[in-house]
C-alpha cells in the first residue's frame, strides 16, 4: 500500500497573488507511482455544486505552486474548475530526496499523480479532467497527456521543452554531437565531485545582480523571479536553482515523441515577443504533422507578450484566461 510521507506544509497564505473570495482554498497531498509524496494547493468555486470539471496545474521549470502556477489555478476556480496547483517531484513543499532534481519520467508522472487524484475526489467529475503546464512543464504536460488517455484537454503556456533545450542550447545554438559530448563529460565529472564532496552543488538560479550585458530573456526572468513582482522563498529560480545535475537525463530523452498521437485537445499558447516562442510553434508543427487528430489543436499567439509575461500577466493582462475558459468549457463538455 502506498503511504505518504508527512509533509510540513505552511497554512498561511504566502503566495505572490491575492487570495480570491470566489474560491476555498486548502492544502493536499498526493503520492506518485515512485513513492513521492507531493504537496497541492486545491482551489474550489464557492457554492459549487455536483462534481465539477477539474484541471490540474503546475510550471514554470523551477518555480512552485505558490507563483504563477497558483494563479492560473485560483483564476480558473473563479470561473467554475475544481483545479489543483501542485509542486513537481523534489521541489517546493512536495517531497523526494534530493532536492532541485528534475527527471522527464518522474515529472511527466507527477502530472499523471494529480489526474489520479483528481479523478478520486468527491468534487470532481473523472470523465473531465484537464492540465495546464507552464513554460518547462508545458512540454511534461503535452508529454502526460500523450500518455494519460483520461486528460480530455491541456493547455501548455509559454512552453518549454526542457529536452530540447537540455540537449541544444538555447535557439538550437549548440545542436552538435561535439557540444552534446562536452556537456555529457561536464555532468560525469560532476557527479563524482559531488560524491566527493557529500553533498550536490547547485547550479544558481536566475543570475543577480544581473550583469548590463545580459540577453533580454534573461532580464525577462530577472524580473520575474528576482523582484517581489514572482520572488518566493521556495521557487529554485528566485534562489539557488536546480542543482548542477539535475536536468541531466534530459539530454538524451526527447519528451515529445508521440505527441502527434494525442487524441485529445490541446491549446498551446505563447506570447509572439517571447524567446521561447519557437518551442511553441514547432510543438503544434510536430502535433498536427500526420495527425489524424489535428482538429481540436490549436497555437494561440499573444501579440506583443514576452515569456514572462504568461506568468502573471505583465502588468498588461496578457494571460489569456477566457480563451482558456472557453477551450476547457468546450472539451470538458
């Protein structure tokens, strides 16, 4: 019988949005396949009644609930989901030893953990489940919902996918056996240094100060994750970030491989400004070619929005949630 670790999960609201009075909010816990007990904020609409629609949410790579993943949640309980804002494996309030690690596998299973759940729960109706993944786990999502055949729509915002840009550099700037090599040598010595030293080194998060020579993208982050407009004492991004070797498998195990069998719906949204755009569209290229199920996709361009700007709006509300409301009342019909 699986059990659950006990987890030590703060009551008190601390997140970087408001609390909305449209919604009850508690803490939960749920245990994956490998043992891993993960932390959840479940966000319900006041006064609903029967059992609702649900969507389970999580991202961006290397935040927690309590940022923009929380938001997206709390936002579409206001307008009438059962939704669940939950921490990947090894990050934030969820469990998993050791910390800042991240895996293709387990956290494409973290998400197939939060449908079990959700699927479970007396609010919820298990034949109307979806997922949202921001930026990295927008890629883990459409990768769960490859292979969960009960997720019946997903949106990913502002995706990543975390194996691509592992395994070639951002802009595919690194795409060459040689550079593949030296990263793969780097990793290898990595680990025994760590071994060595009885303990694994973190990689950093965003940069800070940040230098006057920094890539747009990268202030872009900065000013998400380094000023109290997203800053969080958990979020690996707004401190010490993943830790060196964390993302080491990703290099050799591309996550959307089947992505062009999905039956069900998927959304993917991007800003046109952000860096990462190009994962976006080459997602939905990859997801209609062949596809006998390319009728419920769709690639929803924001005009003027940067990668961050899908976090919390940007100040200019750039997150488009009655498009997301409208995709989800349509599929979770």
């Amino acid at each position: 019988m699986m059990k659950k670790e006990e987890l030590k999960l703060v009551q008190e609201w601390d997140k970087t949005f408001r609390k909305s009075d449209k919604v009850d909010h508690s803490k939960v816990t749920f245990v994956n396949r490998y043992g891993i007990t993960l932390a959840a904020d479940l966000y319900v609409p006041k006064g609903a009644e029967g059992r609702l629609p649900a969507i389970a949410v999580s991202g961006p790579f290397g935040a927690v609930k309590e940022q923009c993943s929380g938001l997206y949640a709390q936002t579409m309980a206001e307008r009438g989901f059962l939704t669940l804002a939950f921490d990947p494996s090894f990050t934030g309030e969820s469990g998993g030893e050791p910390r800042r690690m991240a895996s293709p596998d387990i956290n494409t299973e973290d998400f197939m953990a939060a449908v079990d759940f959700l699927s479970l729960h007396e609010l919820a109706d298990p034949d109307r489940i979806g997922i949202i993944g921001i930026c990295g786990w927008g890629g883990m999502a459409i990768n769960a919902a490859a292979l969960d055949t009960r997720v019946k729509a997903t949106v990913a915002s502002t995706m990543y996918d975390m194996t691509r840009v592992n395994a070639k550099g951002y802009f595919d700037s690194e795409d060459s056996e040689e550079a593949r090599y030296e990263k793969r040598a780097a990793l290898c010595a990595q680990r025994l240094a760590d071994l060595k030293a009885g303990a694994y080194q973190q990689a950093g998060g965003v940069v800070d100060p940040l230098p006057e020579d920094a890539p747009w993208f990268v202030a872009d982050y900065y000013d998400y994750y380094k000023t109290p407009r997203g800053y969080h004492v958990r979020s690996g991004n707004s401190n010490d970030g993943w830790t060196v070797i964390g993302c080491e498998s990703f290099l050799n195990q591309p996550i959307l491989q089947y992505s062009n069998e999905i039956r069900s719906a998927v959304l993917i949204v991007h800003g046109d400004k952000a860096h990462s755009c190009y994962f976006g569209k080459d997602a939905y290229a990859n997801m209609v070619k062949d596809s006998r199920y390319a009728e419920n996709k769709e690639l929803y361009l924001i005009p003027g929005a940067s990668h961050t700007d899908l976090y919390d709006g940007g100040g200019k509300d750039a997150i488009p949630f009655d498009k997301m409301e409208t995709f989800f009342t349509e599929y979770l019909n």
